[in-house]
C-alpha cells in the first residue's frame, strides 16, 4: 500500500519568496529518490503565504528515508525562522486514483 502525505507550511509575513525557493530546490532531488511516486509543490490561490505538498510513497520506510536524507535534513534546519506553522499528515488511501 503507498502513502499518500499532504504537508502544509505557512510562512511568516514577508517569508514567502525565500521559504518557495528553498521547498523548490528539494524538488528535483527528490523525484531522483527511491520510493518517490509523486512530490509536487502547491501554493494556496486565497492564502498565498501557504504552501502545501502533496506526495505520495510507495512505503513508510521509504518515505521515512526521504525525511532524513540530506537535502530534506537541510532543508528543515532552514525552514523553522520562516514559517509560522507546519503540518505533516501521512495518510492511509482509502478508495480512489492516485493522490
């Protein structure tokens, strides 16, 4: 069973550029990793301060390795002095497509 995960970030005031470019440059490095079906950055068109990803893993092992894998481990010791909040909901699919 894969593993769908939604992660929602929103910056601080005035954050929004720089956290962006920073989510965008874990992009490519993780399409590259095993186990990774889909990784897509968002932006929310009312609440442009929040950025949501949506991804989905072939297993919670391996998503657990992309959650310490260099570029990620970076990446979150970055991302704290720029958002206000964050949240990460790994998920069990139900019924349906692909997340």
């Amino acid at each position: 069973m894969t593993v769908p995960v939604v992660a929602i970030f929103v910056a601080k005031p005035g954050n929004e550029a720089k956290l962006e470019e920073l989510f965008r440059g874990v992009i490519a490095p993780t399409h590259k990793e095993k186990g990774c079906i889909s990784y897509q950055l968002n932006r929310d068109l009312d609440e442009p301060r929040r950025f949501v990803w949506t991804e989905e893993w072939e297993s919670r092992e391996l998503l657990e390795a992309h959650l310490v894998s260099p570029h990620i481990t970076a990446l979150f010791g970055q991302v704290p002095d720029l958002v206000e909040s964050s949240q990460v909901i790994m998920l069990g699919a139900v019924a349906g497509g692909r997340a």
